[in-house]
C-alpha cells in the first residue's frame, strides 16, 4: 500500500502509512527504513519523510543515521518557512 501511495505522488499519505507500521510493527523497522529511503530518492526535500525515517533508524539502533535525518528535516522546514 506505501508503494501505491508513492506511485500515485502521495508521499504525505506513504509517510503517514510508515509511521503506522512502524509503530504497530517496530521489529521491520529496517524495511520501513529501506522504503522510506526509496520515497526519499524520489522527493528528497521531504521534510516529514525525514523525520519518520529518523524514527526507523532508532527502533533499528542506527543512531547517528536518525540524528542526521532529524537535522535534515529541520534544516528543510526552515528553508520552507
């Protein structure tokens, strides 16, 4: 279903999906994280697709890597404001 959402140029509703799966199913947080960074090589200014791939990389104990997104979606939300 995220892919559909991708494919159909809904990244807020792919994200939004994400973010569900990895909340009710944190043990494929490494394939939310890898799908996410698909959505990411698609629409890289994507602030909230950061943010919910930063979320990923911690339930999967990649710190540093949700560090970086985290700072990436903020430096991308204060370009847009």
């Amino acid at each position: 279903m995220r892919q559909g959402y991708q494919e159909l140029g809904q990244p807020e509703a792919a994200v939004a999906e994400y973010r569900t799966l990895l909340r009710l199913a944190p043990q494929l947080g490494g394939e939310i994280a890898n799908g996410l960074r698909e959505l990411l090589r698609a629409q890289p200014r994507h602030a909230e697709a950061h943010r919910a791939l930063g979320d990923a990389n911690m339930k999967i104990g990649r710190f540093q890597q949700a560090i970086d997104e985290y700072n990436q979606a903020i430096s991308l939300e204060k370009v847009g404001s």
